[in-house]
C-alpha cells in the first residue's frame, strides 16, 4: 500500500474510513489477507473490468490487467470505462489507469504479454475471462500444481458460467458469514449426555454438528474456557453436549456460545472436473440446467475453435451446426446430460450477445469468490456455476435481419434482442430513487444498456444525501474529490462520460421506478405511490453478502407492501436501565446518555428560555439518577443486594440478571479517561467554549476533583420487572427537590442572547467525539455488569445501526434488476417469466421464485385488487363538480353499493351517523369544499390533482362488502 496508509488507518494498516462498511461484512483479519493478495485478471471486456472494479474497491493489494486484444466498438455495450475514441487501443492499457483511481491503496498495472507459467506463479489468484477451453485447462493445470487459486468467469449472451479451483486442500475459517450465537443456561444435566437447557425458554438457534464455548458457568466450572464441544439438538430449547458425568454439579448460570470451526475442502482441477463436475444449482426451477450448460459451454469452445467464431446471432445454420457438435461431445462425455434442442438452440442464437447486466452478475459474484480464495472467509463454489437468463427472451424467435449489427457500442445487446428491443430501451422514462452504491450500479447498467439515450428518453435521479468517505469503498461513480457533494449530481455526472448520450434530468412520466433504498420506510412510501400511479417498481437490497430483488407489475404482481418483515425487538427498559446483559444493552442506554445529555439538556435550556410554562412541566416530570457508574448502582446494590432473593427463595441475581458492581474513576485507565475527555468536549461544544484534546491536560485537571460521598437513600423504588414498573406507572418527582435548583436559576429574561447548541448524533465523523463518547459509556456499562467490551468499530456497528454493505453483493444484486427490466421491456404478462431472488454470496446460495399474485377480493362478481380502484372525474357534477350526495348517489346508481361512510386520510367527509344537519349541509357542498373544510385547509397544493377516498358500503342486501377506494380527480382549473 503507498504511504499514506500510515495515516489513513488505524494500527492494523487497514484504513476503516473507507472500508468500514466492508470490514462488518469481512472481518479485520480477512481484511489483512486481502490487502497482502496479488491478482491476476485476463480479459478487459465488460466481465473482466466488472471483476477488477469490485476487488479494487475491496481493497486487495494488487491487481494486473491483461488482455492482448485492441478496444471493439461493441465492447462499448458493457465496458463501462472505454470510450469511442479508444477503439483500436489495447483494452488493459486503457483501462488500467481508469479503473484505479477507484482505490489509491491498490497497485493496478497492465500486462499485454502471453500468460507463461513463469509470470502467473506472481500471483495468489488467476481469473481468467474471455479465454479458449485449451488455454483455461493448461493454466489450471499449473495453479493447481502450485498452490494458485484459479477462477474462470465467462457470459454468452443470457447465459453464464463460474469455474473454481482453490487446490487440494483450501481451509475456509467461517462457512456462512453468520455472527456467533449466544444463549442463556438455565440448567446442564450431569450425565453421559449432557443436556443444556436454554433460559426462560429461549431459542438457541443453533445445529447438530455446531460447536460451543462456556463462560460464567457456576457449579460446573470445568466447562468455563474449556475446549469447544460439539452439541446435538435436541429441539429449540435444549441441546446435548456429550459426557458431563464426571464434572462438578451446575448450580447456576453460564452462556454457551457458538464458536466456528475451520473446514477443510478440496477441488479438482478443470481438467478433472470436465469429467466428473459438481454443480452448484441457482435456479432449483431448472432442474438438469446446470449439466447440459456444462457440455454446450464446451461444446462452444469447440465451436469457436474450429470456425474462428461463435455462432452468428439468430443464424439457424449456425445453430443446427452447434447442436450436432453438442450432441456429439455429449455422446463421449463420461458427465452426458439429457439435452433440450431448444435450449441449446437458444444457446447457439445468443452467445455473441454482450450484456451489462449478465457480466455485472457473473462478476460481482466471481470477485465475492476471488475475495474467498484470498482470505478464506466464506464458503466458495464447488466447483461449477452455470447461471441463465431465457425469461428475457421475447416469445417466438428472432430473424437475422432483426438482429442486423449497426457497428455501434449496443451491437452486443443488439445481437441478443434485436434493432426494436434497442429502440425501446432508448425511449423509456425511469425514475430512480437514490443515488447510493445500488444507484451508482444501476445508472452504470442502464448507460451501457442504452437506457434513455434515444428521442424520448429521459432518467430522473433523487438524492438529498451527500458523499461520505466510506461510500467510495462501493459507490464506484464518486471520487475522493467528490466527498461532501451531491450524490446525483455527481452520478449523473459520471455516468455520463460512460456514456455521453444518457439523458438524466427531471421527466414528468415515467414508465417505471427503480428502488436504491436503504430504508424501509422509504420503500414502503415508494411503493405505495407506484401501486397508486400503476407504474411498475423495481426493488432490491443487501445486507453484507445477502441480497434480494422483486418485481413490481401493475394488476400481475402483489406489491412490495403486501409482505412485511416481523417489526425489530425491543430491549425492555427494566433491562436497560438496571439489569443489562449484552453490550447491544449497554450502547442502546449509551446512546439514550448521549441524547440526554448533549441534546435533550440543550432543547431545555431553549424552552427554559422561552417558554414561561417549562419549569412548571419540569416538576411534573419522572425523575432521574444521574450519577453513572458508581452511585447508581450503589443504590440499586443497596435496593437488592448480591445475596438477595426473590419471594419464591431464588437468587435476585440470576438468569438474565447479572449482579453490578461500582466503578472508582481512575486517571490511568484509557476508558475511563476516555469518557471524561469526549463528554467534557461535547459539553463545550454545547456551551461554544474552546475544546481540548490534549488527553493528559484533561487528566490532570480531572485528578484535583474529589467527587461528594455517596450514601445509598432506603424508600427509593427500583422496578425490577417491565410487570412491576407498567403497575406503578410514572411518577412525579418532588417539587421540593427541584427548589434549591430552580432558585438558583438566572432569570429567562437575562439569558436571551444565549447560544447553546445541541448534538445531532453523527456515527461517521471522527473529530466529533459522538461515537468516542458512546464507546466509552457503553463499556464503562459493560465493567459495570461484565460483559465484554466493544471496540470504536463494533459499537459504531450496533450503536449507528449500520448496514453491513460490500461492492460485490451490490453489483450482482442490479445485475439481476436489470435482467428483470429485460422483461418488462418486452412486455411479458405471464408472472411466470419474472424472478424475485434472494442470494447470500456466503453460503453460497440462489433462491428464486416467482412473483406472488395480488390477493384478489370481490363485490358482486367484480374481482378486484390492490391495483384497482373506483376513477371518479370530479367535473361531471351537474353544476361544474359533483357534490357529495351526487357521488353517493352515482355508486347507488351504478354501483348498486350504498356508501355508509366515505373518509379522506384521517378526516370523516360523511357517515350514516353523523347528525341530520351537518349531513344535509356537507350533501349539498362540493366535494372538494368538504373536503377542505373538513380537514381545515384554505385550498389544495397546487401538484394535489385527485383525492384518494376511502369507503364503507353496503350490498342490495344491506351487508357490509369490501370494495376499492376512490380516485377521485379534481376539476381541472379555468
């Protein structure tokens, strides 16, 4: 790495500015491992830049570029860092300078030489793209002789393939990316099987096979730090852990953790593997895929080796040329499949094909593999991948004429769709919503994909966030220089220079929305507006290596609404407050402090200030302990002592309860001071006194005060129970203590040019002292009550609700988006053709599904949906819009439905109930002035152009059915 590491990073040489999303997702020492690999990548077409763009921005120490061939014009339709001009030039000499100012840390340089066995030994890993079968068996050979990981990636049109060869003998440290399990005991039996029962009926989470550790184990302490033991489950609560019989009686206590086992696994070379493949299936829907993917693939090579050429796009000449040769390589192959002409055949017509989203795809899932082949985190491919996308086809077949190439940068995509998919891809409106790392992925895809380039077209990107440091460790548009500028200026920005003829700018219709969200509240509203304006959505997330996409279609699919994640546990305050027991306790009452203390006091001050009635609600207010550390659990020591029972003769001071002991501040120790120096600096910054960071001044002046004794009060009330503190409720704190306070308060009237300035949490600057104070209380917490401290690193994690992200999840997750936009370009109405996915690269493991269709309700024998609604022109009122009673009246009439209530949002417009006067006087309004008086607005937003209405009805029968709301749109204004 150049020099500045030394000051961009923190003592393990990795800077966590700018991989702290990553390094949740990795882990430091998979970090270390990646920063010490050189890489080789052969072939800079779209696949290789996509593969060398992710594991630059993942930080690995080196990568050479290599490729001997001169820069096509067609390379343009996935290559996303040449340009027109470079045609003729060689592709790794132009690219390499490019595609490294991704990441100063990384050595990128460009090889245009042939691949001796004396240059590749160089290298940890080989990836080898756009390579022939003869050239990827000789070098497998040689890597697997030497101990070099070797990689093959390639994509033919919609289809794709991943090779991988780690050596006889590969050690994988952690199989699934998962953080370790942690239970509660409530009892070990003593007996050849031993048999641990989890607290309060606690599930364990955990496997057969799965290892654990002890700590904190009474009576049975032979277990505490004693070697990990294998368990078997023997159902949620309860698992065995083999012979305890000859250890000590359990008394109480004790948490088993889950601990990680190193596994070792093996691999064949190519060559091996050609004759007896393993295949990792991502599709279980194509049963049998996989094996006849591995003799066409061949059967390609083959192809190419005896016509110079692949066969031509939409030939059938060429096509009934291939599947004779692939039905022939299959008849001598020891792995024969059954074959489906067709699917060769779709093969043969599609494999000149270049497609951005495919090689996105395939590369970001091969650099996830040549990330695992460096450090060994996760669970690599064993050993074949074949993954296919026919869905995007159009039904029916192509003619050549239509797939005529127009020596353009979309020939690739041309080759696989046609001249007219091309012109549509122009002319669509997209409206993407966010400008993140999957905005970035998705503006890339859509400029090489020709996305609003042509008459017509138009994107509009949003996206209020600024860039940050740690966003150019995945979000590939923005540089160093762009920190703290706008993230869609800067995408459209650059996005550009990819592709000059993109349009993006404000577009009043769209044909469709693209999530790159990172919120579900977000999400949701998105969602609810494409479902009101029928237009289509496309949605994706990821979270570390996990990924899932879906797709959204008008009147075919359910919406992203109509399912939802079980809401996040909530820590109980009882437990918060006096009885935590992990450190995700002790930071969520952290981060409570720091709002206390740095915002809430700073709002009090204001309304002290200005508002003549905020002393008044001060005394009515609960009161509080704020002496942390020692005084308050003094008290709560006082209250329940160690040796404390409860009514039924247990221990106070177990299970979830874990018994405190006080703190006596001390200068020398490093959390202590640590503490004392962030809160004192955030309470000047309150006050806009001169800060300090000079950490032995703040110790010495700290050293002089000697705090006022302590002595424990009898009568204070400590709910030790969420049953016990929701019986009493809140009290009121005594007038009579807040006296001598508010008596030696200046007057309001004095303190009116008084600045005080409050602290909006921000996890990400590290000048601020936010995250050091919350680091600080939250482990001066955890030695309260034992538990094991967190680092700055894992409490910023946890405390600022990070979302764990890597460049290699995103890429693929947007490949697969875009592969789904193929389908809606082409207007397919069977759900059947579409895919929503969930992907967890660690495993590693595909899963995809079918779009779940829209509940379907009914009135009558009208079918209805989410999608459906009741259209209402509001100007067909007689006198110029319809009053109340004659919309009431149009859906008795026509509807046969009588309308009991009719609601707008929260405010009731009419209801069967309400009195005769106020409903003869609304009947007779127009609706819009209803509606304004009702919800107390002079007049509507000028964009406001239709009500949503809501309704209750009544049958001919007189019984209550389900029926859509109403648009109703207002008129239009002279």
């Amino acid at each position: 790495m150049p020099s500045e590491t030394a000051t961009a990073s923190n003592s393990t040489g990795i800077d966590e500015g700018l991989y702290s999303r990553q390094l949740y997702v990795l882990g430091h020492e998979a970090m270390r491992k990646m920063n010490a690999s050189n890489i080789l990548i052969s072939g800079m077409k779209g696949l290789g830049v996509e593969i060398a763009k992710n594991l630059i921005l993942g930080g690995v120490k080196s990568c050479v570029l290599h490729d001997t061939e001169p820069v096509h014009i067609s390379d343009l339709a996935s290559q996303f860092f040449f340009q027109e001009s470079d045609v003729g030039q060689n592709r790794a000499v132009v690219v390499t300078p490019r595609v490294s100012e991704l990441n100063s840390y990384v050595s990128t340089e460009s090889y245009t030489g042939q691949l001796t066995t004396e240059f590749i030994s160089k290298f940890q890993v080989v990836v080898l793209t756009n390579s022939s079968l003869d050239q990827q068996i000789e070098i497998s050979e040689y890597c697997h002789s030497h101990d070099i990981k070797f990689i093959v990636a390639e994509t033919y049109g919609l289809f794709g393939h991943i090779f991988c060869d780690f050596g006889d003998k590969f050690t994988v440290s952690d199989t699934n990316g998962e953080n370790p399990l942690s239970v509660m005991i409530a009892s070990i039996s003593k007996d050849k099987e031993g048999v641990v029962t989890c607290l309060d009926e606690t599930r364990h989470g955990m496997e057969s096979g799965d290892f654990v550790t002890f700590s904190e184990v009474h009576g049975m302490v032979e277990l505490n730090g004693s070697a990990p033991r294998e368990i078997k489950v023997l159902g949620p609560y309860t698992f065995s852990i083999g012979d305890t019989s000859a250890l000590s009686d359990y008394v109480r206590g004790g948490i088993a953790t889950q601990t990680k086992q190193p596994k070792d696994i093996s691999f064949k070379s190519l060559k091996d593997s050609l004759t007896a493949p393993e295949f990792m299936i991502t599709d279980f829907a194509k049963f049998g895929r996989a094996e006849q993917c591995h003799i066409a693939f061949q059967a390609l090579h083959e192809y190419k080796k005896q016509h110079g050429c692949l066969p031509k796009p939409w030939c059938r000449a060429d096509g009934k040329s291939f599947l004779e040769l692939t039905k022939s390589i299959n008849e001598k192959s020891a792995a024969k499949a059954e074959l489906d002409d067709d699917l060769i055949l779709k093969l043969s017509y599609v494999a000149a094909g270049d497609l951005c989203p495919m090689q996105t795809v395939i590369g970001g899932i091969t650099a996830q593999e040549a990330m695992k082949a460096c450090s060994g985190k996760f669970m690599p491919i064993q050993q074949h991948m074949h993954f296919d996308a026919l869905e995007c086809l159009a039904e029916g077949e192509l003619e050549e004429a239509a797939v005529k190439c127009n020596n353009s940068r979309y020939d690739g995509q041309i080759a696989v769709f046609g001249n007219e998919f091309q012109n549509r891809l122009e002319k669509l409106k997209y409206f993407l919503v966010g400008a993140g790392a999957i905005g970035c992925e998705m503006l890339k895809n859509w400029a090489m994909m020709g996305v609003a380039c042509g008459p017509g077209g138009q994107i509009y990107v949003t996206d209020m966030d600024t860039i940050e440091k740690s966003n150019l460790n995945r979000q590939f548009l923005f540089r160093p220089s762009d920190v703290q500028k706008l993230k869609s200026v800067c995408a459209a920005d650059a996005v550009k220079v990819m592709n000059p003829n993109v349009k993006i700018h404000l577009s009043p219709e769209q044909n469709g929305v693209a999530n790159a969200l990172d919120n579900v509240a977000a999400r949701t509203y998105m969602d609810r507006r494409c479902v009101y304006y029928k237009k289509t959505l496309l949605e994706s997330g990821t979270l570390g290596t996990k990924a899932n996409t879906q797709v959204v279609l008008p009147h075919l699919t359910e919406s992203y609404s109509s399912s939802q994640d079980p809401p996040e546990k909530s820590i109980p305050a009882c437990t918060l407050h006096n009885f935590p027991n992990a450190i995700e306790h002790t930071l969520q009452w952290a981060r409570s402090q720091f709002e206390g203390y740095f915002v809430n006091i700073a709002e009090d001050v204001d309304q002290y200030i200005r508002d003549p009635q905020f002393t008044a609600r001060t005394k009515k207010l609960p009161g509080n302990e704020p002496e942390n550390y020692s005084n308050n659990i003094r008290q709560l020591l006082f209250n329940f002592p160690a040796d404390a029972t409860t009514t039924s003769g247990a221990l106070f001071w177990s299970g979830p309860k874990r018994c405190p002991n006080p703190l006596s501040f001390d200068v020398h120790n490093d959390t202590h001071l640590d503490f004392i120096v962030a809160a004192a600096n955030l309470r000047a910054y309150m006050y806009g006194i001169k800060q300090c960071s000079d950490r032995a001044a703040i110790g010495k002046m700290v050293s002089t005060m000697v705090p006022p004794p302590f002595e424990p009060k009898a009568g204070v009330r400590i709910d030790a129970s969420e049953a016990e503190a929701s019986a009493r409720g809140s009290e009121s704190v005594d007038p009579d203590s807040l006296g001598g306070v508010i008596s030696r308060l200046p007057s309001p009237s004095t303190l009116q040019n008084l600045v005080i300035r409050k602290s909006d949490f921000e996890k990400d600057d590290d000048t601020n002292y936010h995250m050091d104070f919350i680091t600080a209380c939250s482990n001066l917490r955890a030695d309260n009550y034992s538990i094991a401290p967190a680092d700055k690193h894992k409490s910023k994690l946890i405390a600022g609700k990070i979302i764990p992200a890597i460049a290699t999840t995103t890429a693929m997750v947007v490949g697969l988006v875009c592969l789904e936009m193929y389908k809606m370009v082409q207007g397919h109405k069977d759900i059947e053709m579409y895919k929503n996915g969930f992907v967890n690269l660690a495993l590693p493991f595909f899963g995809f599904s079918t779009p779940i269709a829209p509940t379907k309700n009914k009135y009558y024998e009208n079918e209805f949906s989410l999608w459906d609604r009741f259209s209402i022109d509001g100007s067909k009122g007689q006198s110029g819009e319809m009053t109340l009673k004659e919309l009431i009246d149009y859906f008795q009439n026509e509807e046969k439905l009588e309308i009991t209530m009719l609601s707008q949002g929260v405010a009731m417009l009419y209801s069967f109930f309400m009195p005769p006067a106020k409903r003869k006087e609304r009947l007779a309004m127009p609706l819009s002035e209803v509606v304004l008086q009702v919800t107390k607005q002079q007049s509507f937003p000028p964009h406001v152009q239709s009500l949503v209405l809501e309704i209750c009805c009544n049958d001919t029968d007189g019984e209550d059915v389900e029926v859509p709301y109403i648009k109703y749109d207002l008129p239009k204004k002279a």
